[in-house]
C-alpha cells in the first residue's frame, strides 16, 4: 500500500511511503521502483515494446533510492515509456544495474498525478524497531 501526503508550497509535492520486504538491497529498489509506478498508473495489462539498461552508482541506500526513482521517472517523461517490469542487479562497483521493460505510457491507465521528479529531502531507507525494511521519498508532482 502507498501512502501519498501532499502539501502545497512553491510546488506541489507528495510524499510517498511504502513497506518493503526484507530482501537484498537490490530486491528493495526494485520494490521501491514498482511502488512508484503503481502509486499512479495500472500497468500490469500494458504489452512491453522496449527494454531499457542503465547503470547507476551511489553513495548511500538513499541515493541509490533517488537515483532509481529519478531515472524510472524519465523514461516516463523524456520518452513517453513507463516501466511495467524492473530489475536490479549488484554491479561491481558497488552500484546497480537497472533494468526496465517498458510499454508506451499513454497506453497506461494513469490515475494519478504523475511524479516528475525525486526530491534529496527527507529520504529515509532503514528498518523500523521491528525489522521491517521501509522507504520514504518526496516527489515533486
């Protein structure tokens, strides 16, 4: 389940959260990835007509976070595509392989305001008292 908070400000901003299982750090991006798309658009029926592969390196569980959202969001953006499949896979520089199967987003049941961005504010990827992984992330809408 995602939860989205919205405020108003200079922009329209949301912050999403969901839980995420405990698994690799890889298996939680991916998760993470899947509850960004699925907290605005229904994708599941969409046929892929694209693949994508990106590599992305950072610092921190947090700005790995960033990272993936920000380049899930522009292949929505920049190319009309929207991921109904993603990947993570370790790579050997301590970053991520990104992969994405994409489908043409106009074709996406879109219900809700569509992120454009990742904000660096307020990130938080940690286990809660009980153990259980969770992420926090504010978009900008």
């Amino acid at each position: 389940m995602v939860t989205w908070r919205t405020t108003t400000g200079p922009r329209w901003l949301a912050a999403a959260r969901w839980p995420v299982p405990p698994q690799s750090g890889q298996g939680r991006e991916r998760s993470r990835a899947r509850g960004l798309v699925d907290s605005f658009a229904v994708v599941a029926s969409l046929l892929p007509h694209g693949r994508a592969e990106r590599h992305l390196t950072a610092r921190s569980d947090e700005d790995l976070l960033a990272a993936v959202m920000d380049e899930v969001l522009y292949w929505i953006d920049a190319d009309g595509e929207i991921p109904v499949s993603v990947a993570v896979r370790p790579a050997p520089d301590c970053g991520v392989v990104l992969f994405l199967v994409l489908a043409r987003a106009a074709d996406a049941e879109i219900f809700g305001a569509v992120p454009k961005a990742a904000s660096p504010h307020h990130l938080r990827c940690a286990p809660d008292p009980a153990g259980r992984w969770s992420c926090a992330i504010t978009v900008d809408v």
